[in-house]
C-alpha cells in the first residue's frame, strides 16, 4: 500500500520513513529511526528528486507509481550521490527508461563508480551553477553545494512555488509519524536534539561551505525547505499564521541554528561535564563540581558517562555549550578509552570556540590531565580553564576547595551572577 502525501499542488512527498535501522551510516544510533526524503513534482512534465536506501525500496517504489498515477517519468533529479539516497538509481531507471537524469559532472562520476556501467545508457544532464530546468510552469535552478558533505552535492530551488529542495542540508534524525511538517511549537522539545546531532556529525566538520551554501540561501525567496531527511518547514503564513520566531515552524529559525553551528559558535551558555570512571571516583568528583556550580548560579548544566552515552551525542553537546568540563580516569598511562576516543572525534569534526576544564584521576601516575591538555592545545581557540584538578584514587575532603575554586572560575569566566 502506497503512503504518499501532498506537499502543495503539485509536489507529492514520495519518503520513507525506517524505524528497523538502528545505526545511521552504520555508527550513529537513531532510536527514533531515519526518513529518507524524496519528491514528485507533477507538471507538464515530471521529476522525482532523489531516491532512497535499499532498505526501503519496496514502499518507495509504490509511493513513486501511485504519485506518477500512470504517468511517464521525464526527470531524475540525483541532488545528492550518498546511497541512503541513490541505492534505488539502477531499479528505478529499469523502470522508467527514458527519464533523463539531472545531477552534477561529480555525481555523474560517482554514479558509475557506485552502480556502474549499467546507468551510463541512459539519457543525462550535467549540470553547474545557475543551470535551469522547465518542467512548464515550474522553473527549476540549480545551485551547487559542494562538501555540504560530499564534493558532488548541489541543491534544487523552484523558483515558481519558492521551495528548496536542500539535499542533506537542513536535515534531521527522525521518523516521520503522519505530520510532514515541522512542529513550530514543540520542534525544539521533540526534534531539535537530533537536528543538532545530525548536523554536527554527519556535517559538522564542513562549516565553512555550509556557511557558503547559507549566503546563498539568504539571496533566495524561500517558502519551504524539503530536506532528504526529516520534516519539511514551511514559512509562518503557510501554517495558519504562527508568529514570527515561534519555534521551527519558521525556516529562517532552523537556519539560523545552522549558521550558528557552522560558525563553531556556542549555541547555548552552559556547562557540560564529560566524565571517564571506570570505578566511579572520577564521576563522584565530577558530579560534585556540577553541584558546585548549581550552587554558584549555574543553570544549564548536564552531565554524560562517556563511557554510557555514544560519542555523537557527546560531541552534539559539546558544540552546543559554551563551557565543557573533562574528567578522566588514567588507563594504560593514558586517557581512559572513551574520552580519549571523543578527544579524536572533537578534533575530527574541527571544535573549536570553547572553554575547558579538566580533572584527572591516578591511582600512582596521574597523566590523562596533562594527555587531555596535550590534545585540547592541537584544536583551535580552546580555551583551558584553571589548573587541572588531579585526583589520586578518589577526592579527599581537602580537595574540596580545589573543586570549589574550579567552580569559581567556570563561573567568573561565563559571566554567571550568583543566586
């Protein structure tokens, strides 16, 4: 049974949403599952725009024919290569053989690369920036999005109903459950978390061109936003008039976050506190710094075992907060496993702008504080808070002011008043 639904007159949302997966790229954990976003657009002549995962092919295909309803398909447009979007290319082409396929010169080479010789049979336009499409009454241009993030990667704007079609941009973790849209009063309780975390990993390390992508867009005459996953976001006036600035109903609010997170900047004012433990004395110390600054005033404050809560979300944290506190156990002479580890992945996805603490914990030799210092210098514009609070097996009552004075100048340093 096909699940199609209208997006406006002429656009059908043809997606799948998959709530079997349980590792995104085979890494990240999705709870609440993934969509794989793709688009019929009906005029004189059609298009699909992109694809799905393998996973999913079989609905896909019957949401693809029932929005067709008998009619030949003229376009593919391929926005995106990654074959969580591109899987279905081949069987979709058996399909439908004179469809033209719409993509870039660098999508066209990783087309073969992927399905092979097979799809280099079949009708196709490369495109570059500023390149036009009539579909009839819909004009469609084509604006590149390099590394937005893959290299092949551009984006589709129909200049007649003003929608954006963004590729992996502006995309979000999250079945779909029967509302298409973005939710503008409880997006940022039951969406944003996972918006956040799907940005920061999956592109979070390319700021720079979503920045580029960005100026683009704010030259554009935007009314809707339709992502390769997630829910679609319609200006206010399209929702029944929601006020401006009323939560993610707003598609110059969810920009507006992507600008933030792509610029490294924090997004909120808060601590976050990592702790390693592998007995619980380093946590219990940890924890009690987090007392410590609640106490002081400190509001936003949340605290992680990393070895307990997968490093994506640890690293989604750490980008969302302006001050981050890092405890670690020594393992081996070194940083305990699952600090080290989201270390490597902070560094991998280029973190920078923020302020740091650090407590250490050894037993005879204390080395992950000055390890953890060590590869926190190697990151750009971090900033070490104080000295580092090295514990020796467990906290003594006497360091309790070693705790305190570091809860003093988190706190001096955010510019936070007392209670």
């Amino acid at each position: 049974m096909h699940n199609i639904q209208p997006v406006n007159n002429d656009l059908v949302y043809v997606g799948v949403s998959d709530r079997r997966t349980a590792l995104f790229e085979n890494v990240y954990p999705i709870p609440r599952g993934v969509s794989y976003n793709s688009y019929v657009l009906l005029d004189e002549k059609t298009a699909l725009l992109d694809t799905a995962d393998l996973t999913v092919s079989e609905q896909f295909f019957e949401n693809v024919e029932a929005a067709l309803n008998g009619r030949a398909l003229d376009y593919l447009i391929v926005n995106h290569m990654e074959p969580d979007h591109a899987a279905l290319i081949a069987p979709l082409l058996l399909r439908h053989p004179t469809a033209t396929v719409v993509c870039t010169a660098k999508a066209a080479q990783m087309m073969e690369q992927f399905l092979g010789a097979n799809v280099s049979t079949y009708q196709r336009i490369n495109v570059k920036e500023g390149d036009t499409l009539s579909l009839g009454r819909h004009n469609l241009v084509f604006t590149m999005a390099p590394m937005v993030h893959w290299p092949e990667v551009m984006m589709t704007y129909d200049q007649t109903d003003k929608v954006l079609f963004s590729a992996d941009a502006f995309g979000t973790f999250g079945a779909l459950s029967g509302n298409l849209y973005a939710d503008e009063v409880n997006f940022e309780n039951e969406w944003i978390d996972d918006a956040r975390r799907y940005f920061i990993n999956i592109v979070g390390k390319y700021g720079q061109p979503v920045q580029t992508v960005l100026k683009k867009a704010a030259a554009l005459d935007i009314q809707m936003i339709c992502p390769l996953h997630g829910p679609v976001w319609r200006v206010p006036s399209l929702q029944g008039g929601v006020a401006e600035g009323q939560g993610g109903g707003n598609p110059s609010w969810f920009i507006g976050k992507h600008d933030v997170w792509s610029r490294y900047e924090p997004e909120e004012k808060g601590v976050v506190i990592i702790y390693g433990s592998i007995y619980g004395h380093t946590e219990s110390a940890a924890l009690r710094l987090g007392t410590l600054l609640g106490q002081r005033g400190v509001k936003n404050i949340k605290a992680y075992d990393a070895s307990r809560t997968h490093v994506s979300e640890l690293v989604s944290e750490c980008f969302r907060a302006s001050h981050i506190v890092l405890a670690s156990s020594t393992y081996n002479n070194g940083i305990f496993t699952p600090m080290e580890n989201l270390l490597a992945d902070l560094k991998a996805h280029d973190w920078k702008r923020r302020t740091v603490a650090l407590i250490e914990n050894g037993t005879w030799a204390a080395t992950s504080g000055k390890l953890m210092r060590a590869e926190l210098e190697q990151m750009k514009e971090i900033t070490i808070l104080g000295d580092t609070v090295s514990l020796k097996s467990a906290a003594t009552p006497a360091q309790e002011e070693q705790l305190a004075a570091l809860a003093e100048e988190i706190v001096n340093n955010m510019g936070v008043k007392g209670k």
